[in-house]
C-alpha cells in the first residue's frame, strides 16, 4: 500500500480560533510546505470580510 502524500487539516479563523466557520484543506506530508503550518486569506461569511485562517489540529472521531 502506498503511502499518503496529504493529509487532511482545518483552518480557523486567526482572530477568532473558536468561530463556527472553517475550511479543510490538504497539506501535503512531505517537503517544506509540511514542516510549516499553512496561513491563507480566505472569505470569511460570518464577518463578510476577508480575514487569516491558521491551521489548527483536526477533532478527535467520537465513537
């Protein structure tokens, strides 16, 4: 089986870590961009501005 060249992560709001809007992405898992946490401006609709989105860590599965 081949290993995976992503993984899946989400992106928070900067200002507002805690905001009910978010992103997912994929960040690749090997090369520079995967030691480097990503930053993007993206459109934020709960603002209806422009704002940085941060990488933060996926939640955890419930069972």
């Amino acid at each position: 089986m081949a290993k995976k060249t992503s993984v899946k992560v989400r992106l928070v709001p900067e200002d507002k870590p805690d905001s009910k809007f978010f992103y997912y992405v994929k960040k690749p898992t090997a090369g520079e961009k995967a030691k480097e946490k990503l930053k993007f401006k993206k459109y934020n609709p709960a603002t209806k501005k422009h704002e940085w989105f941060v990488e933060k860590k996926l939640p955890p599965h419930s069972k």
